[in-house]
C-alpha cells in the first residue's frame, strides 16, 4: 500500500476508535474499510487485523474510563476473564459457521433494543444498582463473559453496545459506566480472538499496529467525550450507532 492508502486507513481506525469507545461497534467501520483497500483480503485477515487494531484501543479507552469514574470491577473483571477463552473459542468456530446465521438474530435484537432505548428514557440515565444481588452479577458475568464473548469471537457485530446493554439493562448502571465496564470485558473478547487469528496466520501485523495509533487516538478522546457529555449523549449516539449497525448488517444479508 502507498502512504495515501495507510493515511486513510488509520484515519478509519481513528473513528472507529472514537464510536467504539461511546456506544460500541468499531468492528462495522473498519472490517468494510479494510476490505475496501484489499479487495482480496481473506475475511479472516480482515478480522485478524481488526482485533489487533481494537485491542489497544479498547484498552486506552478503558483506562481512561477507569481513572475518572466508578466501574463494577468485581463484575467487570470476572467477565473479561472468561471471554477470553469463550471468544477464542468463537474465532476457532467462525470458518464452520455461517454469519448469514446470525445477521437476522443480531437485527432483530437491534431493532428491539432501539424502540426500548427510544420508548424509555430513563433507561441508563441514572445509576440504581445499589440493590443487585450476588445471583443477578453472577449472570452478567456469565452472559457478558462467555455468550458475548463467544459471540465476538465468531461473528462480532454489536459486541459493545450489546455489552452496554447488558450491563445497563441487568446491572442498573447509567449508560457512561455501562461503556466503562464494557471496554473491560472487550479487552478479554479481543484478546481471546487475536490469539486464535494470530495462530492461523491471520494477521497483518505492521498494518494493524500502524491503525492502532490511530485506534488508540481515537478511543481516548471518545472516553473523554463520553464522560464530559454524559450518559444523554451516549444514549443519542447509542441509537445513531444502532440504526447504522442494523442497515450495515441488511445490506449484507440482503443486497
């Protein structure tokens, strides 16, 4: 690739960075960039690539988020433990299962997940979660560590907002500390996939770490956006990233 060719590719990585580090989804900009410069590109290669690039973004966003507000750490950290594990067991799966699988499931829950966001504004706007019994967390550990784990490790799409979404919906976090601790489990999930990718050769490595400067540039200010604008910003952007997430995914299944 020329110099242009990279520029705008850790331009991509920047932005996917920043939408990766409010609501989630950072996976849906720079997947299709990546394909886009190498029209022969393996989509495991574009995978492989891409995990590279978001592990050190999440991972700058989650210390940012760490160092300016509460997160569950007895949840948060139990989780990214065992997604570690479940999402290389997904990348293991991904070659024998078909994504045109779950595109329909994955729109469905989106679409649910908006008309319950849009209909409920108080949904994740204030913290409750004083009250969670030891049972409840245990759950969340279990969906958010292994379900999604898994499922970020075999398919991928939607992995941060559905993690936000658990962490809000079961937890009663507002949505700012939902990112926070979403950016924890997502750590363990790109972790268990990147080492699975790297196995099988799937992996452009100096691309990927060029991308992640920009990667990790653009997770640090999206944490400080979301933090100084505050969970009603979030929920917008959450509904925006949706709404593309599920148009993104029709194109795919149905164009």
């Amino acid at each position: 690739m020329d110099f242009t060719g990279i520029a705008g590719l850790i331009g991509v990585a920047t932005a996917a960075g920043w939408v990766d580090a409010v609501v989630g989804g950072g996976g849906l900009i720079l997947i299709p960039a990546l394909l886009l410069a190498f029209p022969n590109l393996p989509p495991a290669v574009a995978l492989g690539t891409n995990k590279l690039t978001a592990i050190t973004g999440t991972s700058a966003a989650a210390v940012t988020f760490a160092r300016r507000i509460k997160v569950p750490r007895s949840v948060a950290l139990p989780a990214a433990l065992l997604a570690i594990p479940a999402a290389g067991l997904g990348a293991l799966s991904a070659s024998s299962v078909p994504a045109d699988w779950f595109r329909p499931i994955v729109m469905a829950l989106l679409i649910g997940v908006a008309a319950f966001v849009a209909m409920k504004p108080s949904f994740g706007a204030v913290e409750s979660a004083d009250d969670i019994t030891r049972r409840r967390r245990l759950q969340v550990i279990s969906l958010a560590g292994c379900g999604i784990g898994f499922y970020d490790g075999v398919f991928g799409p939607g992995t941060g907002t559905f993690l936000i979404l658990t962490f809000t919906g079961l937890l009663s976090l507002e949505f700012v500390q939902s990112a926070a601790s979403a950016k924890i489990v997502n750590v363990g999930t790109n972790l268990g996939a990147l080492c699975v990718f790297a196995w099988q050769g799937n992996v452009m490595w100096s691309l990927g770490a060029a991308m992640a400067v920009g990667n990790i540039t653009g997770a640090a200010l999206g944490a400080r956006t979301a933090l100084r604008r505050g969970s009603g910003f979030v929920r917008v952007v959450l509904l925006v990233a949706v709404s593309g997430m599920v148009v993104k995914l029709a194109f795919d299944q149905f164009g």
